[in-house]
C-alpha cells in the first residue's frame, strides 16, 4: 500500500538545511533592501520641506499661517520603543516555551507558550495602538502624507513599517490559534521560529527608524 | 516500499544543520539581552534631552548605540549568532549592500556635505 507517512522532519535538503528558514532569512534580506530605500528616501528629503509642519523645529509664518511646534512626539515614540523591544523579549520566551515544552524548568508561566505568544500580541497591538494615535495627532496637527516632503516620506516609511508589524501581529494570532487549538510542541519550532525571526527583524527596522527619524535632528 | 520511500525519520535528517535544534541562549541571558537594551534606550532619549544635543557627536553616538541594539537583537534573538553560516551570509550580504547603498545616496544628494 503506497501511503506516504507524514513526519515532522524534514526530507534532507541539497544544502541540508530546512528551505522554510532560508526562505525567512532570504526574504529578511530583501527587507533589508526595501527598508534601506525607504530610509534612504526619508534622509533625502529631510529638512527640504518648503512649508511646515517640521518634525523637530517650530514653524513660524510667513513660513507657515500660524506658530506650529516640532510636531515628534519623543515620549510616546520612546514608550511604544520599549514596548516593542519587549515584545522581542516575549517572543523569544515563546519560542523557547515550545522548544522546551514538557522538559524540566520550563514549568508555569516560563513553560506557557500561550502566555507569551498573547503577550507579543498584546505589546505588539500596543505599538500600532501609539502609531495610530500619533498618525492621528499629526494629520489634527495639519500635517498630512500630501502636506510637504517630511509629511510623506515620514508616513511612507513608519506606514510600511506599521504594515509590517499588523501583519506580524495576525501571524502571531494564527499561532496562538494553533497553540489553543491543538497545543504547540517541540515538533512545531521551526513553524514558530520563523515567525520570531521576521517579529525581531520588524523591531531591528524599528531600532533604525527611532534613532535616524525621530532622535537625530 | 513505498512508505519508507517517504518516511524520514530523525535519524535521516541533520536537526542541528537544519537549524532546529541549534544552542540558544537562557532565560538568563535574554533577561540581560533585554536590560541592555532598554539601557540603551533609556540613555538614547535622556541625551536627546540634554544639551549635548547641540554636539557635534550627539548623532554619531546616538548611531552607535543604535547599531549595538540592532547588533545584539540580531545575535541574540535572531540567534544569528548560533545559527548556521548561510544564513549569516543571507543577511549580512544584503544588508551590507543596504547600507553601501543608503551612504552612497546620502553622499550623491549631498548630505554629509552640509548643503
């Protein structure tokens, strides 16, 4: 009877290493590449705006029809930074709680996958939580992706890096749902490895972006 | 015949090599992974606070603080520093290209030149 027999390893590779991980590591590359260009094209345009609102100076007219303040908010960027920096944290924990699940020492909180992954979630729905409210407060403030150079470079690059997170966030929820659903094991760490590689690499960007666009002037 | 045509057990698979079971750090050192990094953080916004934000080094500190955050997330938590060398060099390359790329932009629009 020819019935093929599902197994968790893998069928060696001619690089013997799993496809699945030289896929997210390729990929990870090209968004090296992507976000540089958006980066790139924001350090470009800084301080080239012709009309206000300027991310860390005031506007005064004639430059701008009423006194406009920097408009970066650094204490709610610097919160949502450490936010994420911690959901890196969580994430790795998580990984280790299925890597580890069953084996001595990885009992309670420390061994519970779920635990961890729903705090990532959480951290990570915090940071697109400050985003939204800082987005918001910028296009009440008059700035806009339409209104100068700063206003659409800055909602270019920080909306994709956005993106990026909401889409870590519902990869992560799909893995929580599995987690719930039928419990995530040892077998199962490279599938969660693979999503804690692009999570990390969305708060590398992150890294770069809060240092070059609202740190250095 | 068929089934173990299509059956691999462990035993067939190099787990280390497919960078399943790789050595990763403990609870420990990312607990220390993570207190530096909100360090790092925390010192980054009280500097940009301070008058030392007027200094001609505040960027090129701020940048290297950066880049050892970006450094020990990506050796840490990426375990890229565990893991096996194609996939150091399926990062570093691009990256290196990335970067090449941004200074050289910075260079042709003029950036470092103070115009």
């Amino acid at each position: 009877m020819a019935t093929a027999v599902a197994s968790h390893a893998h069928p060696p590779t001619s690089t013997g290493l799993d496809h699945r991980k030289i896929a997210i590591w390729a990929f990870i590359g090209s968004e090296c590449m992507l976000f540089a260009s958006l980066i790139s094209t924001y350090l470009i345009y800084k301080g080239r705006s012709v009309v206000g609102p300027f991310p860390h100076e005031a506007c005064n007219p004639p430059v701008c029809a009423t006194h406009l303040n920097p408009i970066l908010n650094i204490p709610v960027t610097s919160f949502s930074t450490f936010v994420l920096l911690m959901s890196s944290l969580a994430m790795v924990l998580a990984l280790a709680a299925v890597e580890n699940k069953g084996k001595p020492g990885y009992s309670g909180i420390l061994g519970s996958s779920k635990f961890w992954l729903f705090a990532t979630i959480v951290m990570g729905a915090t940071f697109l939580g400050c985003q939204a409210y800082e987005f918001t407060s910028f296009v009440h403030e008059g700035l806009t992706i339409r209104t100068n150079l700063f206003g659409s470079s800055f909602f270019t690059l920080t909306g994709f890096h956005g993106a990026h997170v909401t889409a870590g966030v519902l990869w992560l929820c799909t893995l929580l749902a599995i987690d719930f659903k039928r419990g995530l094991g040892p077998k199962d760490t490279l599938i969660v490895d693979i999503c804690a590689l692009y999570w990390h690499f969305v708060d590398v960007v992150w890294i770069a972006i809060f240092t070059l666009v609202y740190l250095i002037k | 015949m068929a089934d173990q045509e299509f059956h691999h057990t462990n035993a067939d698979v190099d787990v280390h090599a497919m960078g399943e079971m790789h050595e990763h750090p403990t609870w420990k050192q990312y607990k220390w992974v993570a207190l530096i990094l909100t360090l790092i953080t925390a010192l980054e916004v009280f500097i940009y606070y301070t008058s030392f934000k007027d200094s001609p080094l505040f960027a090129p500190v701020l940048l290297v603080m950066s880049a050892v955050k970006f450094a020990i997330v990506v050796m840490f938590y990426m375990h890229l520093k565990y893991d096996h060398k194609l996939f150091r060099a399926l990062f570093t390359g691009p990256l290196i290209i990335a970067m090449s790329t941004l200074a050289a932009l910075l260079f042709v629009f003029g950036k470092f030149s103070g115009r």
